[in-house]
C-alpha cells in the first residue's frame, strides 16, 4: 500500500467532526467509482466521527482524452476496473460517446457545491450515475442540467454560478491543493484528527476498506464504537440508487445474498431494478 505522512496542518478545517478526510476524487475517473461502497460504509460506520471534504482533481489521461489513442486507452482501465472490482462501468462508451470535455463536469461540480456541500455530494454522485449507470455524455450540458434537478438543485443560480468565474477559481483552487499536497493519481484520501499539531496520513489508490477503517481508528485517540448499519431499504432510501456490489460490499454478504434481498424488496414495491452497462442498479422508490 502506498501511504505517506502529511505534516501541513494549515489544510485542516477547524469545522470538523474528530476526523476529517480529503477525498481528492476525479468525476471520470472509474477508480474513484468503484470507491464508492467503501466511502458509504465508513459514513455509516464512523458517522459521528467523520467528515469527509472531497476535492477535485481530474487526471491528465481524463483531461487528454481528445485522441483516439488516450480514449482506447482510458476504456481499457475501466474495464480493468470493472473486472477488479465489480463495480459496473463500460469501457466502450469512450469509444462511441467519449467526454469531450473533463472541465466542464468538474466546474460543473463547484457551482452545485455554491448551494451547500449536500448540494454538491448529490450533484457530484448523480453525474457519476449519468456517466457509469446511464452512460451519458457527462460534458453535454443538458446531462448536466439534468442532474442538477435530479440533485434538487436551484436551477438558475446553478446556471449562473457555471457561467461564472467563481466556480472556475473553485475548481482551480482544488486541482492547487492537490499539486501542493502532491497527489498525483486519483482516488487519494488525506486523514486528519482534531490534532493539528499531528501528521495526517495519505493513502493513493483504491484498496479493500479494512484498509480505511484501520486508519480511521488508528487515527482516533479512542477506539470508535461503531454504528450498526441500517436495514438495505434504509441504505436505498438515503442514498437511492445502488450497484449489487455495492450492497455486498457494504454489507460483507455475497453478490448471491445481496441480489436475493434486493428482489425481495423488489417484489415488495421498495426498489425497482435497472440494468446499465455491465452491471445492475437498483433504485429507491419514492
């Protein structure tokens, strides 16, 4: 594992839980897709003493994708990442419906984070479903106003902030914290407690989530009780839309298990099932 101290305590927000979390993430990045089961569980397990801040930070294979070369290529590793970890993405839409433009998403990311960090988690997870479930053009700008009402968003602020300087210095201030907090690859995750005066520890790449959660209670002074997870339909209703893997790896049961319970809430009118891609989604119903 590639992990490394952090000594600069000035990016610590003093608005925080006892552990806060930099999660420098790229919207196309297929590695930071399948990081999502393992951030839902430690929001569910660790919630009273964790906050997470996530940070964007697209990487140059995403931003030079204009070529037909970088594209086969960028299909390629998500499809290697779909392999390696289950969650469904398929590498082929690069080649038939590729992203023209990274930034857009990215910027697209700080205007909805203009209407509250909530605002900008939803906004953030609805244009990675538009991109990995959908397999939508995530730099077209109907998607994006798709998703912005999909996340409940002001629909003319969200279209003014877009257009405006302010998001686009927000989203260069962000690709600025990752050069000076040198990360390079996403996904990257930067744990900080309440100690300023102590050494943060980041973690670069995509690992099984004992990995996070050591860290997490490595981190804090006492041993954290942890929470017990809620029911799968409680899961769907926070968080509406979910891979089977997702729900497997959450709850530590097999895609077999996991698949059986979700039909059973099926067959009882809570979720419906979405085929996308390579893989299945289920969806809350309100």
């Amino acid at each position: 594992m590639s992990a490394k101290k952090w000594t600069d305590a000035s990016w610590y927000s003093q608005d925080q839980k006892p552990l806060e979390i930099y999660l420098f993430i790229d919207p196309l990045s297929a590695d930071c897709w399948a990081l999502e089961p393992k951030i839902k569980k430690l929001l569910l397990e660790y919630e009273p003493y964790v906050r997470i801040k996530h940070i964007l930070s697209s990487s140059l294979d995403t931003l030079n994708c204009q070529t037909e070369k970088k594209r086969k290529e960028i299909a390629k590793s998500w499809n290697e990442t779909a392999m390696k970890s289950g969650m469904p993405c398929d590498g082929s839409q690069w080649l038939s419906n590729p992203v023209k433009s990274p930034f857009l998403a990215s910027i697209a990311v700080k205007a909805a984070e203009m209407q509250g960090k909530k605002a900008g988690s939803r906004f953030l997870r609805s244009i990675q479903e538009q991109l990995f479930v959908e397999q939508k053009n995530i730099s077209d700008y109907d998607v994006l106003l798709q998703c912005a009402e999909k996340s409940r968003l002001d629909l003319e602020e969200f279209i003014h902030d877009m257009n405006s300087a302010t998001a686009s210095k927000a989203f260069q201030c962000d690709v600025k914290i990752a050069s000076e907090m040198e990360v390079n690859s996403t996904p990257t995750l930067v744990f900080f407690n309440e100690n300023i005066e102590d050494e943060g520890i980041k973690v670069d790449g995509l690992y099984p989530y004992e990995i996070y959660s050591q860290i997490v209670e490595q981190m804090l002074e006492d041993t954290p009780e942890k929470n017990q997870l809620p029911s799968i339909e409680e899961f769907l209703m926070r968080f509406k839309i979910a891979a089977t893997i997702e729900v497997a790896e959450v709850y530590s049961i097999s895609v077999k298990e996991a698949e059986k319970k979700l039909k059973k809430l099926m067959f009882n009118k809570k979720v419906e099932k979405v085929e996308a891609g390579n893989g299945t989604f289920w969806r809350y119903i309100f």
